[in-house]
C-alpha cells in the first residue's frame, strides 16, 4: 500500500474518535519513520543545510498526513504550525480539554441521578 491510499483508509478524526485516530495515526507515523519528528528526538529542524532538507521532507509528510485525516473544522487549529509536533500538539489540547469537560459533565450527571 502507499503513502496516499494508506491515509484514506484511516476514518478522519471528527469530535468522537481522537483516542482511535491518534493512535492509528502514531503507529502510521512509525511505520512511515516520520514519528521521530512528532513525538521523538527530532522535533525541532537541524541547522545543517542538508539535514534540515531531509527533515522538511519528512515533516511536510508528516503535516499533510495530518491534515488529510482531519475533519475540515480542525483543519483551521493546525494551518500555522510550524512543525508536525506542534500541529500533533495542539490536536491532543483541543482533545483532551473536551473529553476532560466531557468527563466532568457525564460525572455530574451520574451524581445527579444518584
């Protein structure tokens, strides 16, 4: 399968499934050797000139696989990172802040009942 076929497979991550797609999307990441630059020891672009060209590649891989597996409403949260990790980064907040508010909701509706 290539790079492209491979993304359409993965179902875009909507206000429902970040658990699901984020982890879809790490093991993608690993096996594309472009997680590295997500959530390893080569997040920020080297200052050499050929290894920061090497590195672009990769992260313009890594964002476009980002941005084709996103709903087009989250699309407009991640256009201006400056690298995949802060893209990956701002993903995780905007997820994480709604299933912690979700949680609380759910939690005080339980506590309600009772």
């Amino acid at each position: 399968m290539d790079f492209a076929s491979t993304l359409n497979s993965v179902k875009k991550l909507n206000a429902n499934n970040y658990g699901s797609w984020s982890t879809r999307m790490q093991y993608y990441f690993l096996g594309q050797e472009l997680w590295d630059i997500i959530g390893g020891l080569d997040i920020i672009p080297p200052t050499d000139a050929e290894a920061a060209k090497s590195w672009k590649v990769k992260a313009g891989k890594a964002m476009y696989a980002l941005i084709v597996t996103i709903e087009d409403e989250f699309l407009q949260r991640i256009k201006n990172a400056k690298t995949p990790k802060e893209a990956w980064d701002t993903l995780a907040t905007i997820f994480t802040k709604k299933n912690d508010t979700r949680l609380q909701r759910l939690e005080n509706d339980l506590l309600s009942i009772s």
